[in-house]
C-alpha cells in the first residue's frame, strides 16, 4: 500500500513496496520473494488462505527453505494467521507480519516489520512453535493475537496472554511456548458458517432467516461467559434440531465462556439444549475453525472433542 500525498488516499500499488527495499532484509537471510496476491487484506477469503496454506506446503516440501514469511495486509492477518496455523503440519517457522503505516509514510514501519519477520524466522528457536505473528518486536501465536486499535503501531496483541516472545537489536528471544497445537489438512473448503454477535434484546430473527439459506454452522459471541437473551432460545432449539452446530464464544476479549448460569439462556441451558461451548477463540477464530472441522466430521461429540 502507498498514500497519495495530493489526496491521503491508500491504495495497492503495481508493484509490492518492500520489493524495492529487499537489499536491506538480504543480510539476514538468503531470501527469494513471491507475490501470491495482489489483494487488499479485506478481499481475503477463506479459500484464499487455503490456497496460500497448499502453496506453503508445496514450498516446504521442495526442501529448499528452511522458513517463510508471509506479507500481509492487517485487517484480516489475524485469521489468515490462524488459518495457516490450523492448516499447516510443519516444524519449520511460518511468520505473518504486516504494516500499520503505507510504504511512503513517515515513520513507515512495514520494512523494519519485515526484517524482524525474517530474523525469526531464522532462528533456531522458532521452530516448533506453530504459525507467528511479528509486530513492532513483539512475537505472538496465531491463535491468541488480535488487532485491538484501527490506527496504532502497537495494534496487535494478544489479550490475556501477551507475547511469546520479543526481539531487541541484538536478539529473538522467546519466553514461553504454546503447550498444545493442532493441524487439519483438508483439501477443500466447502462449509458456510455464519459469525453473529449477541446484543441486548436480541431475538432468534437472524438465526431463523440463516435456517432457511441451508447454513452449515453459526458462530454466535454472547453475552458474558456464555449466555444469550431468552427470545433467541426457540431458534437455537430448532438449529439443534436440523443439525446445525451453534457454537457459542464470547464478544468480551478476554476470559473463558463455560456453562454457568442455569436461568433460561444461560451458558448451562445452552450447553443442555446442544450448543458447543469453544474456549480461548475470538469470534472470526472460531468461524474459520468450524469452517475447517465441518469437512472432517459433522458428528457433534466429535466437534466438542474439537473445540475443548
């Protein structure tokens, strides 16, 4: 992306702006660039990140890299991170970074993104370690990052758990790892899951128009640790009924949804009328999630053993 300065407009350019500026990141590493798309991060589909997360596969399995970094717009890099994440079954390092300025701004910090992006990707000490996400010298999981401000430099983070690691001039220095991960190779993706957020007063209107489309699955964030208005009750029960899974998140961006209240709505009434409860996801997460595990199984306890 690029500003123009007669108008402040940001567009995509024909030519990638680090692609000029890649004598600067050669230091680090022997490095060979390819430009899969030419989009901006809200063009991004599902399919997209698959076809990104095969060409991944296919570049791992020449066995001439030892890692990739992955240039992406940011308001979508959060998902098409987990995405890769979810997809990919490798060792080596897979890094996201992006930038929060256009390449012809002042204080642009989409290069210096990159060569920290490729200093991780480097080290030893990132394998393992799942799909990364580098910004402003701060490494985050895939899972657990977000964008939390539209403008800021310091936009993502990952609430409630903070980075795995950061890096200063001299070092990449990771401080804790995740304990556990998981890989889904599918080959196509087919479902369509639908992401609600609950609000007060809401009624089962929008679930009942998605019942009727033939929706695959519904994502909804509630209320608090899991609950929702009563008036939706009557549309869930019947999403039960034709088999669509509901899966239940919070749109609060920090702490767990469990099945505590027993009043009718409450995360306990929820769990019994057959919605599925799915910890330590954000909204989008969680969608991309139940898009991927629907192609391997409709069967609910299996999907439970999934998202627990």
């Amino acid at each position: 992306m690029e500003e123009n300065t007669d108008t402040g407009e940001v567009d995509t350019t024909d030519v990638h702006p680090l692609s000029k500026a890649m004598e600067h990141v050669s230091p680090f590493a022997n490095i060979s660039d390819e430009a899969v798309f030419h989009l901006p991060s809200p063009h991004m589909k599902p399919e997209d990140m698959l076809k990104l997360g095969q060409l991944i596969h296919e570049r791992f399995s020449e066995k001439k890299y030892d890692g990739i970094v992955v240039t992406h717009g940011t308001d979508t890099l959060e998902e098409t991170a987990y995405f890769l994440d979810l997809f990919l079954q490798t060792r080596k390092p897979v890094i996201v970074t992006g930038a929060m300025r256009s390449a012809n701004e002042i204080g642009a910090d989409g290069l210096y993104n990159l060569i920290t992006a490729v200093r991780v990707a480097s080290s030893d000490e990132a394998h393992e370690k799942g799909v990364l996400v580098v910004m402003n010298d701060e490494i985050h999981t895939a899972k657990n990052v977000t964008k939390t401000s539209t403008s800021n430099v310091a936009t993502f983070q990952s609430p409630q758990y903070g980075p795995i690691g950061i890096t200063t001039k001299q070092q990449v220095f990771f401080h804790h790892k995740m304990t556990y991960r998981e890989s889904y190779p599918i080959q196509k993706l087919s479902k369509n899951v639908v992401l609600l957020k609950a609000f007060a007063g809401m009624d089962g209107t929008m679930i009942e128009s998605l019942l009727e489309t033939g929706v695959d699955g519904i994502v909804l964030e509630s209320l608090g640790q899991g609950n929702l208005p009563p008036a939706m009750v009557p549309s869930l029960e019947k999403s039960v009924l034709q088999e669509v899974p509901v899966l239940i998140v919070s749109r609060c961006y920090q702490g767990f949804v469990q099945p505590t209240y027993a009043y009718e709505g409450g995360g306990r009434h929820l769990e019994d009328l057959g919605l599925i409860f799915a910890n330590g996801l954000n909204g989008p997460k969680a969608r991309l999630k139940l898009m991927i595990a629907l192609e391997m199984t409709t069967n609910r306890p299996e999907l439970i053993s999934m998202f627990q």
